[in-house]
C-alpha cells in the first residue's frame, strides 16, 4: 500500500520560514501530480500548491512569491520551502498524490506561526 510520511512542521515566528517534506513508499515517476494542501481551524482544506509529473507547478494565490514546491525523484520526495510565513498561514498542512488508482493523502503536519 502506498503511504506518504510527512516531516517538518513547527512553530515559527511570523516573517521566518519552514520546510515541509512528503516521501512517498514507491517511485514519484508515475505520479500525475503530487502537492499540498492546508486546512486551518474552522476552514475549508484549500490547496496550497501542486507539482505535476512534468514539473509543472501551481500555487494558490496567498501563496504565490512566498512558497516553493519542488521534487527530488531520487528521494521520492516532494518539498514544500515556505519563507515569510504569516499568522493566516497556520494550518494543518496535508501531502497528497495523486494516482492512477486515485488519491493518497498524509497524515497531516501542523505549521503553526506566531505573531
């Protein structure tokens, strides 16, 4: 079964930054697309960014100029380089891919920025 293992939420101050990793257990080569979205409290999840398997990527505009999704096919890996974090940006942050066979989500990795 395919899973996706998330890294590198926290706590941060406004105006600092974070990285976000998501692995997933098989090659990302095949993968249409894989991404991120967020859900704050209170809110509906909203997507915050997308890298497609021709590397293409797409970003919610609230985010646009401040994040960076990128992908390592060696590692499996798909990164999400967040810098000047604002308070609205805090959130449960959620990796998916998404697959042939349908979607596959991650646990979920909480950003939390304080003003």
């Amino acid at each position: 079964q395919v899973q996706l293992v998330e890294s590198g939420g926290g706590r941060v101050q406004a105006g600092g930054s974070l990285r976000l990793s998501c692995t997933i257990t098989r090659s990302i080569f095949s993968i249409n697309a894989m991404g991120w979205y967020r859900q704050a409290p209170g809110k509906q999840r909203e997507l915050v960014a997308v890298i497609t398997s021709g590397s293409s990527t797409n970003y919610a505009g609230s985010v646009k100029g401040r994040f960076t999704i990128s992908r390592d096919t060696a590692k499996n890996t798909v990164y999400l380089q967040m810098n000047s974090l604002k308070s609205e940006d805090t959130a449960v942050y959620y990796c998916y891919a998404s697959l042939p066979s349908g979607v596959v989500w991650g646990q979920g990795t909480q950003v939390t920025v304080s003003s």
